[in-house]
C-alpha cells in the first residue's frame, strides 16, 4: 500500500466513484446543443430551429449525466432487491467496469461472493481499470467479497453451473458482432446454475435479441430513470430463471 510523507497509510475514499459510462457521447452532445444556441443568437432567418435543437441536445446531455451518475444506480438497487437475494450466493457480474451494479449486489451477500469480469476498455467508462474497481469496493466496504478478473464475455474462465445470479449492465451490446453477442448470452446461461437468475439491461433492441436467442424470459423497460439522452436511448431489463 501506498503511504504519505508522514509513513500513514493514503486516506480510505469516502465513497466509491464509477465515472461516466461512454464520456465522449455527453461530451460531443452537450458540445453540439451549446454549438447550436450560439448559432441561434447570430443567425436570425434560423433562430428559432437553431434554439430549439440547442435546448433538446442540452436537456439530452443532463438527462444522459443523471442515468449515468445517478439514476441507474438508483434502478440497479431496486432491481438487486427485486432478486430477493437471501445474502449467500455467488454472483456474476458481465462488463462490470467500475463496478456500480457489482458492488451494489456485494452489499446484498455478506455471505457470498460477487466476481466481476471485463477488458477494461476506457472508452467504455472513463476511468475503467481493475484498480478503480477494486478501490470502489474498498470505500464501500464490501472488498472481503468482492474478486476482478480480466476476461472475455464470450469465452469466461469458468465451470458449468458456477453462479446462482448473473447480472450485466450495457456491457454486452459494446460486442461487436451479433454471433459474439449470442455467444456472451449463452456463456451467461452456461455458468449460471439451475433455477439461477439472470439479470440484463440493455438498449431495448438488444434485450429484445437477447431474449428472443435464449427462447425465454421477461421484459421490461425501466424508465426515464436509464434514459441516455432519452427514450431513444432506453434500457429493458431481461429477467430470467435457468430451467432446470
């Protein structure tokens, strides 16, 4: 561990830190609203179009920064205890990236596990390395249950029936091809045990897919609360229980 000058150990954060999921995306809006009410002070024959697209690209870029600061956390406490986790499971989580829905489902298993997996790609979440993670579950708290790996969702590093939840959140639709996306969902379903859940949110075509590709579960979109920008950008939640 690293120390100060004075030999004490570096000050515990006070609370954990996840970034912004795909920073340049805000960054490129709230560029292009303000871009256009510059524009609309200067050009009259255009003002009121020109205002217009401004305020709806800013309003967007704050509706984008509370998800990503705020409100999907907010969703992923509530769908967590939806669960109804009973405190001693093992649990996966795909892309977990900072570890926002990680840690928060470590909170929920004083007696298990949460194991996290991603390739740590910045341009995904700034910020996105195994150290963050790990950092974050030391300011909540929860780091005596809590384990990073570096692998791919496609090809996990783990037995059959290894996991009673699985849970990922717009990790999987960064996959490239649809073939590897299917791949993913299907490791998902292989390390998940019998009568386990698993737990997606993604843009709702993407859910759609998912669901359609496995021939079972629920879903359900979860509101202005997962807006990146706004409904065109909304997230569905697939739910489902492995057969047995």
């Amino acid at each position: 561990m690293s120390k100060n000058r004075d030999n004490s150990p570096p000050p515990r954060p006070r609370w954990p830190r996840y970034g912004v999921d795909a920073p340049a995306f805000p960054a490129v809006l709230g560029a292009a609203g303000t871009a256009c009410c510059l524009a609309a002070g200067r050009w009259r024959p255009r003002r009121n179009a020109m205002a217009t697209a401004g305020a709806v690209l800013l309003a967007g870029t704050g509706v984008y920064l509370h998800t990503t600061l705020h409100g999907k956390l907010r969703i992923w406490q509530r769908e967590l205890d939806r669960a109804g986790l009973s405190g001693d499971e093992r649990l996966l989580d795909l892309g977990c990236g900072r570890g926002a829905v990680l840690i928060e489902a470590a909170r929920r298993l004083p007696r298990g596990q949460a194991v996290g997996v991603d390739l740590w790609s910045g341009e995904d979440q700034s910020g996105n390395r195994p150290e963050a993670t790990l950092a974050n579950a030391v300011a909540a708290g929860v780091a005596d249950r809590v384990e990073v790996r570096t692998a791919d969702m496609t090809e996990l590093p783990f037995a059959d029936d290894s996991f009673d939840v699985v849970t990922s959140a717009l990790a999987i639709h960064n996959i490239p091809t649809s073939a590897s996306r299917y791949r993913a969902v299907d490791e998902a379903m292989r390390v998940l045990r019998p009568g386990g859940q698993l737990i997606i949110a993604d843009f709702w075509p993407m859910a759609r897919k998912y669901a359609a590709h496995i021939g079972q579960g629920t879903l359900r979109g979860l509101g202005p609360g997962y807006w990146y920008s706004g409904p065109w950008l909304g997230v569905t939640l697939l739910h489902t229980v492995k057969k047995g």
